[in-house]
C-alpha cells in the first residue's frame, strides 16, 4: 500500500472536494435496492462538515472551514497531519472513487460489525472498487460516518443489489432526476411507496 506524504495527500484530498461539491455536497440521493423478494429504499445526503471526517486526516480546522480551503486552494501541509500508516493511508487510496459511488453500478447491506470500531448502520460500496462508505441513519437523511478500503461483500450480510439511485437538492421536496438504473429494471415496476418520492417528469442519465 502507499503511504501518502502531507504533500501528495493535499493533491488527493483537494481534487476530490471539487469532485464532491460537484456530484455529492448539498444532495440527498434515494437509494432502491432488492432484498430477498422486497424493493426497499434508504435516502442519504451529503454536506460541507461530512468531507473532512471522510479523508481521515487530523486537523485544527473546523469540518466547515477544511472543505471551504480544499475548495479555494488554500489548503496547506500546516493545516493537517497524516499518520504514515492504519486508516488514513487506507482512506486516502479509496477516496478519490467517492464522488462516484452513487453514480453507478453499486451494493447496499447491514453492517456485520464484527469487531471494527465504525458507528455505521449499513454500507454502500462499488463494485468498480473497493471503496465502501458508511452510513448511520438520520431523522430526514442518513449521515456518511466512515469511509472504508474494503470489500463491502465483508463489511455486511446479506449484501443486496443497487436496483436505482436517483438524486434532488437538499431543499427540494422530491427526486427528479434518476442517475443510476439497473438494467432491465424500470421505475414504473417500483412500489407506490416510492414512486410517490418521486417528480412526475423524471430525467435520466444520457446513453
């Protein structure tokens, strides 16, 4: 495995934020997936003071104040230390694949916790990748909480596929726009449960 210097950790950690602000941050996304015979649904959302818990790093700044510096290029080595080995290194090889998880084939199960120390209810992962993030569930959106290089075939039982994912703006009141559908699944098969989330003209990724 790598190990990250400061230096070369700031390249990772910042081009990243930009990714996030763009795909991730201020979004709640409506996850659907297959359990055994049921469709069920989950909705996790992503802000500003979640990104700096996600790289791992350990810092003085406040969780607001480290994304807004990624995102003007005023990050510096001074701002941040990075242990040479454990969980940081792990994070940092992985986190680049963040912005994209929900934006592609991916798999969704409860937490095993077998004897890792991670406050999680459940894990999305890639099938792409090994990255695996961690969420534990919220009042109106479940929260990201860990980042893992992991398998999520380890990190949950039963592990179960991804059906849709579809995305809005915090602030809207339903999803209008459908960025990840499985194939040969529509959404008009979904329960009325969930279909009542949605907008009535629902766009779709281009071919």
């Amino acid at each position: 495995m790598k190990n990250f210097s400061a230096k070369q950790a700031i390249s990772v950690i910042v081009q990243t934020a930009k990714e996030y602000e763009l795909k991730l941050n201020n979004r709640h996304f409506l996850v659907v997936y297959r359990r055994e015979r049921d469709t069920k649904d989950c909705i996790v959302g992503f802000r500003d003071m979640n990104y700096l818990h996600l790289t791992g790093v350990r810092t003085n700044l406040s969780a607001t104040v480290f994304y807004a510096a990624c995102l003007n290029g005023k990050l510096s080595v001074r701002d941040f230390s990075v242990d040479t080995g454990g969980k940081v290194q792990q994070k940092l090889q992985v986190l680049p694949y963040l912005p994209e998880l929900l934006y592609h084939n991916c798999m969704i199960g409860d937490f095993i916790n077998s004897g890792i120390s991670i406050k999680a209810d459940y894990f999305i992962g890639g099938t792409r990748t090994v990255l695996s993030v961690g969420f534990r569930e919220g009042r109106k959106s479940d929260i990201p909480v860990s980042l893992y290089n992991e398998n999520i075939k380890v990190l949950t039982k039963p592990t179960c596929k991804v059906l849709g994912i579809f995305r809005k703006l915090y602030h809207e009141d339903k999803f209008g726009e459908c960025v990840y559908l499985a194939k040969d699944y529509k959404i008009e098969g979904f329960p009325s449960n969930i279909k009542e989330k949605f907008e009535k003209n629902m766009t779709y990724p281009a071919p």
